[in-house]
C-alpha cells in the first residue's frame, strides 16, 4: 500500500444525461436546459476530450461514481478526488437567472448523489460569479457544508477578476476558508471576450496551448487591484494553465512594484509575496522541457513546495496519473505535492495508515 498521501483536486464529475439534472432545477428553466445545456459551441478536438477507456456503459465519461472510483481512486491509491464539473462555464452563459439555477442545480445534484457515494469524493461550490449578488448567497448556502471544499470559477471572463465587482465573493471565501479554484473552459463563447487581446484563435491547439494567457492577466488583475492585501486569508488556485508562466509574472511585478508602488499604495508588500502565500497551482499540465534540469528550475522558483498541488483532470485526454507526476518531481518535493500541501489548504483528515511526511 503507498503510504503517501495522494489528493487530487481536478477530476470532472459529469450528468449521465441532461435529464439527471432535472429534478434539481426549477422547472421555468427545463425547456431552456434541454435545448442549450451549460453553453454552446467549442473548439473542434482531433483527438476528443475523454481517455477512450473511461466510457462507462452507459452516459459520457464521469459520469458513473464506480467506474471513477475503481479506475481513478482505486487503481491510482488515491485519498480525495475533488469534483469539478464540466459546467464551470456557466458563468459565460447568457443569461444570469438561467446561469444562476444551473449552477444551484448542479451543486444540489453533487451534494445529494456524488458526495453521498464515497467519502473521499469531495465538492466544489459552482457559482455564477458573473452575478456576484448571488454567487454570494451560493456560497452561504453551501459554505458549512463539510464535503464542499471549495468554490469553482472559469478562466474566462468578460471582466478581470481583480475588479471590486468580485470582491464581495472573495470575502465570502475568506470567511469560510475556501480557496477558490480558476478552470479553463470558455475562452470566447457566450459572454465571454476573446481568447486571446489579438483575437480568436483558429483552432483547438492554438487554444489549448493559450490557456496560460488567462491566469497571467488574472493574477496580475488581482495582485495590483489589492486582493490579496484585503483578503490575507483568501486563496487562490489556478488550474490546468501550466507552471512556467509564474516566475516571468513574479519577476515582473517585483520590478515594477520598485517604480510603481505609488499608483498600488494599498499594498504593503512585493507582490511575490502574496502569490508565494496565497496562490497554487496544479501539475495537469507540466511543462515538458527539453532538459530536465529547466524543469527542476522552474519548480525552484514557484516554491513548488508551497504552491504546486497535483491534479490528474480524469477523464480528459490528457489525463496525469499520480506515479508519472510523483516520478517526474524530486523526492522531497513529491509529498507536499502529491497530497500534504492539499490536506492543509482544504482542511481535509489524514487518512488511516497514511503517514506524515516530514
């Protein structure tokens, strides 16, 4: 048995069909529902967007709790899988009302179907953080519940996430010491701006390897605009953007803080500071360099020990199984990453027989 402690904090859960969902949603919304779901239209994939193994008899890829538990948790050693849905990108949708009772719906049908399957699943709160009023009243009503373990937002927004808009969901996070988890999904459909500042990409790939652009304007958004300053107790965990990007963020904003620091005076230290404390981010994907010895630098310089946490993204495609990243990382790095750092940020119990790592 590995004695190592293993949380991973992004595996999609998904409906079996769109009528799975019914019975949580009011049934204004149903038509509306069954005719556009979360949101339209995407990127075209070559090769899909699921593992070809990970299709249960019946419904889409994770969407059956036993086949996720005995070829994700089972099979891998794996302590937690926290849930994010595939419907991150409601906050994108159209309409805020509709967007709203979907991501309600959504959390009600985690709550009382997945979470009551095995213990080690945990949730993730899904708001509509583009009608902050009510995303706000979302994480009250699930903020004390003990599975739910964090809030779940998109990447893409129409707006940047250091906006005073959002604030009021930040001080909801803080007070129930939830992080809040940022996915890629939606870049340029429904609401939401282009991919990219020069405009749409052509295809899946250019997309896909763009991700990153999001999480550098966001985290830029809110180190400047003083979220971390105001919230010291808010955190936050970018997903599935890559780790590469980071360092160049840091160094840029340490030297322009030495300048600039008059037009940001409610900062009262580096910037490099806040992130090193209160941001993460997730191995599902790691940079591949061509030397090895660039790879053990870069986590060198994230203080990977502090802010890397492991992630699979089970049941994509490009699925990370925990003994390939385990193996890709130096040794006194994999147990902080692989699962110490996790139990701490989510506040999750050390399982029976897995030992503290030292």
């Amino acid at each position: 048995m590995n004695k190592r402690v293993i949380v991973d904090i992004d595996v999609h859960h998904a409906l079996k069909s769109s009528d799975e969902l019914l019975p949580f949603l009011p049934r204004t919304w149903h038509n509306e529902w069954k005719a556009m779901g979360v949101i339209p239209a995407h990127y075209y994939s070559l090769i899909g967007a699921y593992r070809k193994d990970a299709y249960p008899e019946s419904g889409p890829p994770g969407s059956d709790p036993a086949l996720m538990k005995k070829q994700l948790l089972d099979e891998n050693g794996i302590d937690y899988a926290i849930l994010t849905t595939d419907a991150i990108n409601i906050s994108v949708y159209y309409n805020p009302d509709y967007a709203n009772a979907v991501a309600a719906a959504y959390n009600e049908w985690t709550a009382g179907y997945w979470l009551q399957e095995d213990s080690r699943f945990k949730g993730s709160i899904l708001i509509n953080n583009n009608d902050p009023v009510a995303a706000v009243k979302e994480i009250h009503r699930w903020g004390d519940h003990p599975d739910m373990v964090q809030i779940v937002m998109p990447s893409a927004s129409r707006t940047l996430y250091g906006q005073r808009i959002f604030h009021p969901i930040y001080e909801a996070a803080e007070q129930y010491g939830l992080p809040i988890a940022i996915h890629p999904t939606a870049e340029g459909r429904g609401i939401a701006p282009e991919p990219t500042n020069a405009g749409y990409p052509t295809r899946y790939m250019e997309w896909h390897a763009g991700l990153s652009l999001s999480y550098i304007a966001h985290l830029i958004s809110l180190v400047c605009e003083g979220v971390f300053e105001k919230f010291p107790g808010f955190k936050l965990i970018g997903m599935e953007g890559g780790i590469s990007w980071l360092p160049n963020v840091i160094w840029t904003l340490d030297n322009h803080y030495k300048s600039l620091r008059s037009s940001v005076p409610w900062l009262t230290k580096y910037p490099s500071e806040y992130i090193i404390n209160q941001v993460y981010l997730t191995t599902q994907p790691l940079e591949e360099p061509e030397k090895k010895e660039y790879f053990l630098q870069i986590l060198e310089m994230i203080h990977a020990e502090k802010t890397l946490l492991y992630s699979s993204d089970y049941p994509h495609w490009d699925f990370d199984a925990p003994k390939t990243v385990e193996l890709s990382l130096p040794k006194h790095l994999r147990a902080p990453v692989m699962g110490e750092t996790a139990l701490q940020l989510f506040g999750l119990k050390r399982p029976v027989g897995k030992e503290a790592a030292e």
